[in-house]
C-alpha cells in the first residue's frame, strides 16, 4: 500500500522571515530525469557543496535516487515526497535547465509564497552569487 500525500497547508509568511541565528534551508530544484539522473545528481551535489560552504543548508532532492535504487516508487510519489521537504524550506533556487518536475515545484513555491531564485547559470559560483543577493536584500 503506497500513502498518498496531501498537499501541505502555506506556513504564513512571518515564519520564512530569516534572521542573524536562522540559517535558510534552501531546496534545489533543477533537472534531475533527463538526459541523466546520476549526471544530474552528481552536478546538483556540487552546487550543494557551494551552497553549504557560503553558510546555507541546501536540501537535495535528488538524493532519493539512492532510495529509489533500493526500494522504486512511482514518479509521482516522489514529486509528492518532495512537495512537502519543499514546503518546509525558506526558498527554492532553481537550477537552470529543462525539468518538468522543477517547473512543478516552482509553481508550487509560488503557490505556498515561498520565494524562488533564479541565478543566471547552473555554475555553483552563479548559485551561491544568487543566494547571497537575495539574502542581502
């Protein structure tokens, strides 16, 4: 019996707020299907790594690759798994390339009012430069 997952109620924006002792939780969204998933784990890590060492924690998604291996799931429950690490975090950057499910998961930041950065490439330097504007801010 597979459990559904329901779609996580929107934590009222105070909450997102980050302060001097906050450190965000920052979802990495980006390609993750196509052309490859461990090519695309294995650059979304690096990003991670950048992410992690400029003071933020990312949350990687695309680890559930290694859970997939052991025990697969349909595609649609893992979008709905992630939906909810999602609606935890206090942005979303999206990684540059084709992703249907990252275009998913961005609508659904939207719709939750979580903020979704966009930096100018998928280089992990362009990432962290797009955190660090943003929190500046």
């Amino acid at each position: 019996m597979i459990a559904t997952l329901t779609k996580p109620e929107a934590l009222p924006t105070v909450e997102r707020e980050t302060s001097r002792d906050h450190v965000p939780l920052i979802y990495l969204a980006g390609p993750f299907t196509e052309p490859d998933p461990v090519q695309n784990t294995h650059a979304v890590i690096k990003i991670a790594d950048a992410v992690l060492e400029a003071g933020y924690t990312p949350l990687i998604p695309h680890l559930t690759l290694a859970w997939h291996l052991v025990s697969p799931k349909p595609y649609a429950a893992w979008l709905a798994y992630d939906r909810h690490l999602l609606a935890r975090c206090d942005v979303l950057l999206r990684v540059p390339g084709y992703s249907h499910g990252a275009t998913q998961e961005c609508t659904f930041a939207d719709e939750l009012g979580i903020p979704v950065i966009r930096p100018r490439s998928a280089d992990p330097a362009d990432c962290v430069a797009a955190l660090t504007h943003f929190f500046s801010n």
